[in-house]
C-alpha cells in the first residue's frame, strides 16, 4: 500500500515525523535555553551573594537572597535531598520517553519548562556541597510572603501550571484526543 501523498510530494508519514521532530526540537530548545538561563543566573547569584546581605532589587518586591537548600522547590521537605534527586531523574526519563509521542506545541514548551528547571536543579544535587546526589541546590530570588526560590523552580511550576491548562482545554500531548 502507498503513503498518501502531502503538499509538495512527501508522504503523509514523512510530514507526520517532521512535525514530531520539530515538536521534540521545541521541547529541547525551551530545556536548554532553560537550564543555561538557571546556570547562569546560579553562577551569577553566588559570586554576587555569598557572603553578602541580600539586596532589594525592586524595594520589598523582589529581594536577592542566597540560600542552599537541601530540599524540593521553595524550601519544602528540607533533607530529603536523595529523593528528590530520585525524582528528577524519573521526571528526565519520562519526559524523554514522552516526547517520542508528542504532536502538540504547547506541550512541548511545558515539557521543555519542566525538563530544564528538572536538570537544572538536579544538577546542583549532582555537582554542589555537600557531596554526589545530596548537594543542595542554589536557591536566590526571595518575594514577599514566599520561600527563596531559583529560575528553574520558576521554569517547573510555569511548565505545571501549563500543563495543566492545557488538560482541562483537552488539548492532549500526543495529538490523539479522547472520543465522548
């Protein structure tokens, strides 16, 4: 049996898997724009920070503020560093594995949000004090009213909350949507 033909002579399977690879290139162009904006920005933020008082950047609105957390995004769940490093090596692989399937845009920003803040910070759990898989990861953005957090918890929450938008929208991931 023969491909049906697109638009300009390719098959339809081959305008299908150009859609899908530039899904999946989406997906990680956002995680890499992502995760080089966190190292930097950490890098930044400690040569600036440690040992120093926290500065108002924006009055009481947006403080710098150095501190290494042991624990998951915004301070939660302070010494359980070994799962959490667990987790965002299972949250990598499953966004991997995901993205074979992806057919949708949106998704693929919010995957790429979600993938890069992932590394970013597990990265820090790799490579910082206080050793291998137990590193505390470099948190320095502080708002009132709110934990000191980083720009790869920013990047994780902004790829969940679009996530599920996309959800309730019923836009699904792998462009198969759900009959009634």
């Amino acid at each position: 049996m023969h491909d049906m033909q697109a638009a300009g002579g390719a098959s339809l399977s081959d305008a299908h898997e150009t859609r899908a690879r530039r899904r999946i290139g989406t997906l990680l162009t956002v995680a890499v724009v992502v995760l080089l904006v966190d190292v930097v920005s950490k890098h930044l933020a400690v040569a600036g920070l440690t040992d120093r008082e926290p500065r108002d950047v924006l009055g009481d609105l947006l403080v710098l503020r150095l501190v290494r957390n042991p624990g998951a995004a915004f301070g939660f769940a302070q010494g359980a560093t070994i799962v959490f490093t667990a987790v965002a090596v299972l949250v990598v692989m499953v966004i991997l594995r995901v993205a074979a399937r992806l057919r949708s845009t949106s998704w693929a920003v919010a995957l790429g949000l979600v993938l890069g803040g992932a590394i970013g910070n597990l990265g820090d759990r790799i490579f910082r004090e206080p050793g291998v898989l137990r590193g505390h990861v470099v948190d320095f953005l502080e708002l009132p009213h709110w934990p000191v957090f980083n720009l790869a918890d920013s990047a994780i929450v902004s790829g969940g909350v679009l996530m599920v938008l996309l959800s309730l929208r019923g836009i699904p991931y792998d462009g198969v949507r759900e009959r009634p």
